[in-house]
C-alpha cells in the first residue's frame, strides 16, 4: 500500500510517525549501549577476581599439586572468558551501537528534507488557493457594483424628471461596471483552473513523491515511506547483529567451558599425596626405642625375693657424662624451629631436601652454561665471519665477549662441581645411614637418629625431623664408673645466636666459643659442652669448627 495514495491527507500524523520510528530506533540503540557497559563491568569484575586469586609468588614457590595447577588453570580459562566478553562489549558497540547512531542522525537529515518539500508544495498550493479566491472575492465584488449600477441607471431611465445627462453618466457606469466584472470573471475563471490543476499535481504528483518512491528512468527517488520502511529494515538488521555477536563467541567460550571441565578431571589426589612426600620427606631415619634407665639399681634386693632381677648393668653408677641427656626427658619434639641461614651448601637442610636442592641448583647451573656455551660457539662464528670479510667487522672486538664468555663457562663448571661434590656427599651419607639401621634395629636400646630441637630446619612449618641424639648407654658400657666428662676433640665458635628452647639443646651466643665433645654424625647436629660444664646439642651448620689434630678423622668445617 502506499502511503502517497493512502494517506494523502495524513501529513501531520506521517510526521508525527516517522519521528516516533526515529525515537524509537534511538531508544534501541540506548539499549544496545546499557547492555555494552554490563558486559565491559562484567569482564572488569571477572579480570579483578582472576587476579585477586592469582598466586604472587615467584617460580620456585609455585604450588606443584594438581588441584592447585587446575585451579589456576581454570583462573586462565575464566580470563580468556572475560576476553570474550570484552569482546561482545567491543562488536556491540561499534557494530550495532554506532552503527544505529550514525543512521539515526541520517534519518533525520533525510525526514527533515522530505518534510521540508511537503511544507513546500503546501505552501504553494496555498498560495495558489489564495489567489484563486482573491480574484474569486473581486469577481463577487465587481459583479455587485455591476448590479448596484444598473439599478442606478434603470431608476433614472424611468425617472421622466432626470436630466439627459444624469442618464448617459449612469449608463457608461454601468457599462464600466459590467466590463470590470466581466474582467474579474475572467481573471477568476482562470485562478480557479489554475488552482485546481496545481491541486492535482500536489496530491497526485507532489505528495506521492514526498511520501512514496517513484521511479523515473535510470535512477530511483527515495522520498518518506521508504525512508521509514529502511529504518524498519535496520532495525531488523541491528537484532540480528545483535544475536549474532553472543553467537560468534560461543565456540571461544565453550572451549573456555571445557578447558574448565579438563582442569577439573587432572585433579589427581594420588599424585598431590606423592608431592607431598617429594616435597616435605627429610630423609632422616625414625626415631629408635628410648632405653630402659633402671632407677632401682642401689635397692638391696635379696636373692629370695620375688620381684624382678635387675639388668645386667645394675649396680654400675650411671655415667656422669650422659647425666645431663638422662636428667631430661626428652620427647618428640613440636616446638619452634630454629631460624637458620640459607647456606650455599643447603646444609640447613634435611638430607632429603637438601639433596632435591643440590640436583636442582645443578640443572639450572647446567642450563645456563649451555647458554654461555651457545653464545661462545656464535661469537667465534663471528669472529670467523669478519676474518674472511674485514668491512664487515674488526674480529678483535669481539675477544672480550669471547674472553668473558669462556670465563663465565669456567666460574659455571667450577660451581657445578662443587655442587656435585655436595651431592656426592649427601647421597653417600644417606648410603650409610641405609646400611647402619639393619644393625641399628637389632638393639632396642639404641636411639635411631637424632630429633631438631626446633622440629626442622626447611620453610615449611608442617615438616618434622630429628632432634639431638639420644645417648648410647652400651657405647659406653665399660665406662660407667669413670665420673669424668667426655674430652674435647676440639672447638667451635658460634656464627649465629641459639635460643636451644628444647630439651636436649645447648643455649649459646653469637661469637661464643664451645668445646667439641662429639662430631655431627651426618644429622646435622654437633655435640658440645661450654666452659662452664654444661653441655647439649647445637645445630652444625650454627657454628665453626676446628677440630684437633691428634683426634680421629679431624677436619676443619667452615
């Protein structure tokens, strides 16, 4: 249907319509711009939530078990999800949000100019209605003076007392007044046909082409109904951009989904238990049975009483020496633990731990001489290159990269095989360990290792390990009626403070010097006695020791 057909006369109301279409598109693209900003704060707030929950620790303190990996894994996933929202946010806003605004400032510019040329051909038809009825008024004014001066002439006609004159005065007038109405119905003749052909054109030609396209030949004229249908087709367009937007990420966003739901399967509980292991197991050997320590040895007993013999060292005066580990008694130990240096060695730590380190220090140092070794073959290459090109390069500018380069692979081996002799040394001592608790089980009596004071010696809180040894009460058997104290086989200067808050351990000051009564057995732990007799077990790796040359297996720790 058309509307220049249809609706003829209906050209306020088709103002009124096409202003309310263009309102309306601009209210959906409002809407459009409302639903943009949810998802841009919808993507911050995700990106600000995967961040809060990112770990912020460095490489090495990264979490190895699995439900920390998926976790984070699913954190990346979510961040690639907030990706794609920024995405639609971006597409919305410049494929159906500007897109609508731009045509809407078209639209206007196009409404204004056809409501311009239908203002235009009103007017002028209203001109023409106006002239029509001007000369229309004349026509009726002249043909009354017409009337009123053939009255005139008649009356004086008749009139037998009116002078000659008087009658031809009334007749010419009334002949000018005939002549001007005959004019004026002339001129109003023509007004009208005027008024009514440029009528016809203005509701049969000029407002079908304002409202409705017309086609002339070779081009096509766009005029007020099509302008209006175009904004119905745009509108149609902009919702389906619009759906078509959230269907383009849809696959993105499954594959977020599923790397989700992949993440959540590699969850693995066998193989956090596993880690835990690697990652707290000292490699220190459980502790050994406490000895029976018979208190009732100095009781007479006769031979005919009933009660229970005493042990074979019954009436042997316990050992002043040990006094001290027998006065107190010690349990596992739970308490604080000591705050050591990091060493170079990793001697600060169980042997376990220690030697995870020691193999990893190796690879990294590996690693990196690899690097030196590629960068030294590519400066020789070089250095070949501008030998046989001179105006390429002068070679000797490159000896000092070289120079430092192969001093750099020197200082890497050099610290590779230090770190492989501590490897060698830590594996070696956990060897023997190996081999000394078959034996070691055999005598209930004897300790098996040696507790920390402290509970460990790694970061992590929730390790345990050995604490000072316990004493051996057949290792001296044969010496329980000697009172003296064991003899120093040398001294140690104490590097850093000990609190020694368990039992067992020997409170010392920085700088302090001890004597050494007993080496460290491979546990980490040094027995020592201060000058003013008393005596307990100190970390290793705490102080510095000198011991004698004329005791056995005597070396110097620094």
């Amino acid at each position: 249907m058309s509307w220049g057909t249809e609706l003829w006369d209906q050209f306020e109301n088709l103002d009124k319509h096409t202003q309310w279409g263009i309102d309306f598109l601009e209210r959906y693209a409002k809407f459009v711009k409302e639903r943009l900003e949810i998802e841009q704060t919808y993507a911050k707030q995700l990106r600000n939530l995967v961040k809060k929950y990112c770990p912020k620790r460095s490489k090495d303190e990264e979490p190895r078990f699995t439900s920390c990996l998926s976790f984070y894994t699913i954190l990346n996933e979510l961040n690639d999800y907030a990706g794609q929202r920024e995405v639609v946010a971006e597409e919305m806003g410049h494929k159906v949000y500007g897109e609508l605004m731009r045509y809407s400032q078209d639209l206007k510019a196009e409404r204004k100019h056809h409501l311009q040329e239908g203002r235009k051909a009103q007017q002028y038809l209203d001109h023409c209605w106006k002239q029509m009825d001007n000369s229309k008024k004349k026509f009726e004014r002249e043909c009354r003076e017409a009337e009123k001066s053939q009255l005139i002439y008649e009356r004086l006609d008749s009139d037998i007392n009116a002078t000659k004159s008087e009658v031809e005065k009334a007749k010419s007038q009334l002949y000018l007044r005939t002549h001007m109405a005959d004019e004026s119905k002339n001129e109003y003749a023509a007004q009208l046909q005027t008024f009514n052909g440029e009528q016809w054109k203005h509701f049969n030609v000029a407002i079908p082409q304002i409202f409705k396209v017309t086609f002339f030949p070779f081009k096509e004229k766009l005029n007020l109904q099509d302008m209006d249908e175009r904004r119905t087709v745009k509108l149609g367009e902009s919702y389906r951009s619009f759906a078509e937007v959230e269907r383009r990420v849809i696959p993105i966003i499954s594959k977020c989904l599923e790397g989700m739901v992949a993440a959540a399967k590699a969850v693995d509980e066998k193989r956090d238990s596993t880690i835990v292991v690697e990652s707290f197991k000292s490699g220190f050997e459980p502790p050994g049975d406490f000895p029976f320590e018979d208190y009732s040895q100095n009781i007479y007993r006769t031979g005919s009483d009933g009660t229970i013999s005493t042990p074979k060292n019954e009436g042997v005066k316990p050992d002043p020496k040990h006094s001290m580990g027998k006065a107190k008694n010690k349990l596992w130990p739970f308490g604080k633990k000591p705050k050591a240096p990091t060493l170079e060695d990793f001697s600060h730590l169980p042997p376990e731990q220690r030697r995870k380190r020691l193999q990893q220090k190796i690879e990294e140092l590996n690693k990196e001489l690899q690097k030196e070794m590629d960068q030294r073959d590519a400066l020789n290459k070089m250095k070949d290159v501008y030998e046989k090109n001179p105006q390429m390069g002068d070679p000797s500018s490159l000896q000092p990269k070289i120079s430092e380069t192969i001093c750099n692979m020197e200082r890497l081996r050099s610290e590779i095989h230090k770190n492989e002799s501590w490897l060698s040394e830590v594996e070696g001592k956990q060897s023997s360990r190996g081999d000394r608790r078959p034996s070691a089980e055999v005598n209930h009596h004897t300790p098996h290792g040696r507790e920390s004071p402290e509970g460990s010696y790694t970061d992590d809180p929730s390790q345990e390990h050995r604490g000072p040894p316990q004493p051996d009460t057949h290792e001296f058997d044969d010496e329980f009626d000697d009172d003296d104290p064991l003899p120093a086989i040398g001294h140690c200067k104490a590097l850093y403070a000990f609190d020694g808050q368990n039992e067992g351990t020997l409170v010392m000051k920085e700088d302090e010097v001890l004597y050494i009564i007993e080496e460290d057995k491979g546990d980490g732990w040094t027995r020592a006695r201060k000058q003013s007799g008393e005596e307990g077990y100190v970390p290793t790796s705490y102080v510095e020791i000198t011991l004698e040359k004329n005791s056995k297996g005597a070396v110097t720790y620094i």
